[in-house]
C-alpha cells in the first residue's frame, strides 16, 4: 500500500474516532457534571482517567487480546453487568444530589486543592473500561486501519493521533463545562442537571444491561 492510501485510511480512523469520542456518552455527561459542580482540575484529573482507559483498550486491541475476549461470550457479558451495574451507581449518586435541598456552595481554590484526585482518576478509568461497548468500538477501528500491507508506521499513527484526539475531545468538555458561566448556570440549576445526569445514567446503565 503506497503512502497516500494509507495517510487516507488515517484521517478516516482519526474521524471516526473524533466522532464516536465527541458525541454524548457516559464519559463525556460525567466529565460535564464533575467540570460545573466541582470544578476545573477534577474534571481535567477524570478526563485524564478516561483517556487512560481508552488506551488501555486501544492497546488490547492492537495486540488482538480484545479480539480474543470478544469471542467469548461470558466475558462480555460479565463486564456488561458490571458496565450496567456501574452506571447504575453513578444515576443513584445523581439523583441523591438532586433530591438534596442542601445549595450548592462557590467553589474555590481551597475546594480544588481538597478534591480526592486519585479517587477522580480511578473513576475516569473505570467508567472507561466497564464499557464493553469501547472494546469492540477499538476493535473496528483497528479492523479500520491496520490493513495487511500495513506499514511498520501505521499502529503508532492510530495510537498517538487517537490519543491525542481523546486529549483534545475529553480535556475540552473538562474545560468548557468549568468556565464560571457553566458553574454558575450549575449552582442556579443543580437539582435540575443533577436530576438530568440521573435519568441519563440510569437510561445507559439499563440500556447496556438489557442489550444483547
């Protein structure tokens, strides 16, 4: 395969995976929650924490283990309930913060430099990698653009461009949904967006529990 075709076969992978990594998900409503109520470095620390877990999956997949894992149904399935289950968790935490009458306070600096970031971090990687639905998403885009007559080139390209997408796309949401108009917006509205977050939670979390 000349150098062209396969520069082509990049940016179509690179656009898929902006696409899928762009549009509204579990990751992507949980970084805009954590950005208006906590604040900018927690949701900057759980973007960080989502990436990693796409890498994760991004790896497996470019060694063939996600393939392998695919093939057997149990393992799927297992991680599915676990996704479903954990979504599930994440709707119940919303929803107790929107029957809360307690208002929300102003965040601060202080606030920031008290935020549990190791405990954030592990979030962001769990939501990632409870989701089988990433696997198989990884599984197409290498299937995408890892061809037979490949160059050596190739895999690196997928990995560091996808990576650096996720960067930009999940960093972003952390950025834009931090800015003290959304934050305000958030402590005007808390209950009503913490209550969204729930019925959206809880819709994935019994979606992907009840797919097949």
């Amino acid at each position: 395969m000349t150098i062209l075709p396969q520069f082509e076969q990049l940016l179509l992978v690179y656009a898929a995976y902006a696409i899928a990594t762009a549009s509204p998900g579990p990751s992507n409503m949980a970084i805009m929650g954590v950005a208006m109520s906590r604040g900018r470095a927690p949701a900057v620390v759980l973007a960080a924490g989502i990436v990693t877990g796409s890498l994760f999956w991004a790896i497996l997949a470019a060694t063939g283990i996600s393939a392998i894992l695919s093939a057997y149904a149990g393992a799927l399935f297992a991680l599915k309930i676990a996704g479903g289950l954990y979504l599930l968790y994440l709707a119940y935490k919303a929803a107790r913060s929107a029957l809360s009458a307690k208002e929300p306070q102003a965040l601060s600096v202080a606030d920031g430099a008290r935020a549990n970031y190791s405990a954030v971090y592990r979030r962001g990687v769990l939501l990632h990698l409870t989701n089988p639905k990433a696997i198989l998403a990884w599984i197409a885009i290498m299937s995408l653009g890892l061809k037979p007559d490949a160059s050596p080139y190739v895999l690196p390209a997928i990995l560091a461009g996808c990576l650096m997408l996720g960067v930009i796309v999940f960093g972003g949401y952390a950025l834009i949904f931090s800015t003290g108009p959304m934050i305000y917006a958030y402590q005007k509205s808390r209950r009503w967006i913490d209550g969204t977050l729930a019925v959206f939670f809880g819709f994935a979390g019994i979606r992907l529990l009840s797919s097949r």
